[in-house]
C-alpha cells in the first residue's frame, strides 16, 4: 500500500464507513431499475447492432460495477476527505442514473447518447484525479470505464439503426 492508498480516516472506525456509499450505489441501481420497468421488450424491440449482448447480462454486470463504483468512492473519501473529487464522484453517480431514464423511459436515444459521452468523460476524469489519491480506487473504476465506453458505443449503434 503506498501513501496515497493510506486512510484518513482511523482504522477503528474504517469499516462502517462504507455503508453510506454502498447505500448511494444501491439507491442509484434501485431508481435505475425502476426507471428501466419494461426494459428487456423495449431492448428486445429495438433494432440492436450486432454487438448488443443478450438483455439479462446487464444487471449482473451492473451489480459487480456498482460494487466497484462504491468501494472506489469509499477509498478516495478515506484518503482526502470530501473534495473536487468526491463531487465529481457524486455527479458521475447522478449522470449514471439519468441514462436509464432518458433511453428506456423517455426512449430519447440521441438524448441518453448525449448524456453517456458526458458521463464516460466524468468516469475518465475522476479516474485521473483518483490516481494521485488511490490507485486502488481508480483502478476500481477502469471495469465501469470499459462497460461505459460499451455502451456508448451500443447506444450509438442504437441510434444509428432505429
């Protein structure tokens, strides 16, 4: 563990610590699936491109994805306490929650394209700030990067073709 993994936070208290962070992922996963009812007949509806993987794939990912995005945030406030970074932590969380929305209950697909080009820039930018505070955080966040950077390519190929 190098210095910029060390917590601010003391080792007593460390554990409980990630409860509230594990509560916003979970809220964020929870609203997203309550904007998403009705999700697999609209994928399934869509013309997809030939890389769209099969609809029930997505909520395990997800699931693993959100784990990683709430342990990450834990990390970095741990390591410097509430800052820009932690902010930009929050928004990501937000933009990630406004996708669902905008493509599956508004079925604004240019819209929520838009809106997932911002939000890998989000992802990418706190990646960067993480990596001078917590490697481990930001290393965390690559998977999320990887599975954004999908799926504002599947969006796109959404958009192109319906």
């Amino acid at each position: 563990m190098t210095s910029r993994d060390m917590p601010l936070v003391p080792p007593a208290r460390q554990w409980w610590t990630l409860i509230p962070f594990l509560a916003a992922v979970t809220a964020v996963a929870g609203l997203g699936g309550l904007a998403a009812a009705g999700s697999q007949a609209t994928y399934r509806a869509l013309d997809l491109p030939p890389y769209a993987p099969p609809s029930w794939l997505f909520g395990p990912v997800w699931s693993v994805l959100y784990l990683g995005i709430g342990v990450a945030g834990w990390l970095l406030w741990r390591a410097g306490g509430w800052d820009r970074v932690m902010w930009l932590w929050v928004a990501q969380l937000l933009l990630n929650l406004a996708w669902t929305p905008l493509f599956f209950a508004a079925d604004l697909y240019t819209v929520a394209l838009v809106e997932i080009v911002v939000l890998a820039a989000a992802v990418v930018l706190l990646i960067g700030w993480s990596w001078h505070r917590s490697r481990a955080a930001a290393w965390l966040l690559v998977p999320y990067l990887a599975w954004v950077c999908f799926a504002t390519a599947l969006t796109a190929g959404i958009v192109v073709l319906n």
